[in-house]
C-alpha cells in the first residue's frame, strides 16, 4: 500500500471564497435572488459580498469546487498535514487574505497566483429557512497565468510529487486533447492512454457525473459503478455534496 506523504494529491481550479450568512427576505428582493439559486454575479451584485459581511454574521470558507475536493481528501487523510496541494489564482485583498488563512486551517498546502488586477472570486450563500441562493463571482479566480505560476519550478516540483492529480470539467478537457468524442467512457479510455513519464505504474482514471454513473478506466477496461440511491427524506443539504463525494 503506498504511504501518504506531503504533497500526494494534487488539484488546480478556481478557488473561491465562500461567504454564508442567514439573511432575510429584503435581502434577497434587493438583489433579485431566489430563495434557492445558483446564479454568477452581476453588476446589480456588485455590493452584494460587502453588503453581506457588514450587516450579517457570516461564517468564511474555503471554496470553489475542486478546492472543496481537495479539502475533504485532506480531511480523510488528517495526517500528515500538506497531503494535498491547491493551485488557483486570487486577488490582493482582504478576501485573499482570508482564503489563505482558511486554507491553511484546513492544512491544505495551497499555492495561488496572486494579481491586482481582478478581486479574489467569492460566493455569497444567503441562507433564508431550509434554501440557500449562491451568487458566485469568479473575478480572480478567471486569471490564472500558467507561464507565471505554474512552469515556475518551485511550483513545478510540488506536481511532480504528486501521486494523484484532480481537475474538474472532463468534457473540455477532452475538447483541448483533440478526443473527438463526447462519450464520457471514449473519453476516460483515451484520457488513460495519453503518454506517461513513469510506465512502470498505470493511469487510473476516474470521472463522476453526478447522479450517473462514475466511470474508471484502466490499462485494461473501462467501469461503470452506479450511484447508491438515498431516500430523500435522509437528506439533509446536498449543497456540496458532489465536491465530497469526490474528494
């Protein structure tokens, strides 16, 4: 069984800061929210984040959906603290400033790319009874500068290390390989066969699909494993739940 080390996981994706308050009514009517919504930020949202920080109580965490993955397999792990890695881009801002700290408290290793041009994105979940309306505003977490970030060579090797590696969005993936197809098990079969460094260890890939099934390819065969139904009267919030199931 391979021991987990600092650094075995790795995951790169949009880091948000997640920012949940129970609000009221007046609240939602101001900005045209629903009282159970996912939308991204408008410019009527503009004063949204301020607005929420300044008359509610709010509880900060770190979010955006691959950073959630990664925290809960952090969370698996407990020890050693830094098993995995985050890389994402934020702002230079008091919202960055509590992203960082958030993620440090979740003894995940995070790296960001931090600019000046764009505000850290964040995602405001205003809580009314048992609903809860996202509004996310991706901002900095859209600037991320590979050749700035990434190639560096410090930040090159924490890639290296790792043992397993998470991103989100399977189908634009596939776009960008030139796959062709839009057969989620094609996709896991050619996405295994792409060069490997290390030939002595096989790909393993996995992709999940919500409710449907989650597929595995490996070397030899491609896998489907059905989604375990839950009776809906056991379910208490599903707000994030697919990010958990992941990590």
């Amino acid at each position: 069984m391979t021991s987990v080390s600092e650094n075995i996981l790795f995951g790169m994706g949009n880091p948000l800061l997640d920012i949940s308050a129970v609000v009221d009514k007046d609240f939602l009517d101001k900005y045209s929210l629903k009282p159970n919504d996912q939308i991204l930020a408008e410019d009527k949202h503009k004063e949204l984040f301020d607005e929420l920080v300044k008359k509610f109580k709010v509880e900060y965490h770190a979010g955006g959906s691959t950073q959630n993955s990664i925290k809960v397999a952090q969370w698996m792990i407990q020890q050693p603290h830094k098993a995995a890695t985050f890389f994402g881009c934020i702002g230079i801002d008091k919202f960055g400033e509590i992203l960082k700290r958030k993620a440090a408290e979740a003894h995940v290793d995070a790296h960001y790319y931090e600019q000046s041009e764009q505000p850290t994105g964040t995602c405001a979940a205003c809580i009314t009874g048992d609903n809860r309306s996202l509004v996310a505003h991706l901002a900095a977490a859209n600037c991320y500068k590979k050749e700035k970030h990434l190639d560096l060579e410090k930040n090159w090797m924490l890639v290296e290390k790792a043992r397993v590696c998470y991103i989100a969005e399977a189908a634009t993936f596939a776009r960008e390989q030139g796959f062709e197809t839009k057969d989620i098990k094609e996709i896991a079969k050619k996405t295994q066969a792409l060069p490997k460094v290390n030939s002595k260890r096989q790909r393993i890939v996995i992709f999940t699909q919500g409710r449907d099934d989650t597929i595995m390819a490996t070397e030899n065969e491609v896998s489907a494993f059905a989604v375990l139904d839950q009776d809906q009267k056991e379910i208490i919030d599903t707000n994030g739940a697919g990010d958990a199931f992941v990590g």
